[in-house]
C-alpha cells in the first residue's frame, strides 16, 4: 500500500507508537522513540522510521513509473522537462561567497 498511497500523519503515528509499545510491554517508553531509529553505532536500535520508509516507497514506484515509456506519468514528467538530474546543490550559484560552509 506505501508504494501507491501516501501515509497520512494519523497513521504513521500510530504504527511509529505500536511498535515501541510492544516492545516495552505496555510499560512507559524507557527511552524516546527517535533514539531507537538512530543506528547502533550511535547508541539506537536501528529502528525503521515507519514515516520516511513509507514515502521513500511512494517515491521510488513514482520513480519507476517515470521511467516507463508510454505511461502518463513519463509523458507529464517530459512535458515539465524534469528528465535531468540536477547540481546538487542545485542553487550553488545563489550561495554568497562568504558562506562557504554552507557549500559543504
């Protein structure tokens, strides 16, 4: 379902909510749960972040669509010539010189 229709917020904070609640066994949250989604490296669990999981899924079967020939969504993707990759950053010539980090 995550590759055809956006979760909405409702959703998304109910799984992120059941998740922890099950693993703590109904007790109260031992730690917040945006540490669990950070890696073990950095002191979390490597928990999926249901939100960013699900829309990375939209994104992708989007993309995959683009690049069929012959769907609507390639021809739409032609007609507002978004067919190129982009400088990342793309607006790097906007950035004063005295802000260099920024850059990086």
């Amino acid at each position: 379902m995550a590759q055809i229709v956006p979760l909405t917020t409702a959703h998304a904070q109910k799984i992120t909510t059941i998740c922890p609640w099950y693993i703590w066994q109904g007790a109260i949250f031992r730690m917040p749960v945006m540490t669990l989604h950070r890696p073990k490296e950095e002191g979390g669990w490597s928990f999926p972040n249901i939100s960013a999981k699900c829309r990375t899924l939209l994104y992708s079967r989007i993309q995959m669509m683009g690049d069929k020939d012959g769907t609507v969504l390639s021809e739409q993707i032609s007609n507002l010539d978004l067919n190129h990759t982009l400088a990342n950053p793309p607006n790097v010539a906007r950035i004063p010189p005295k802000l260099v980090h920024i850059r990086q």
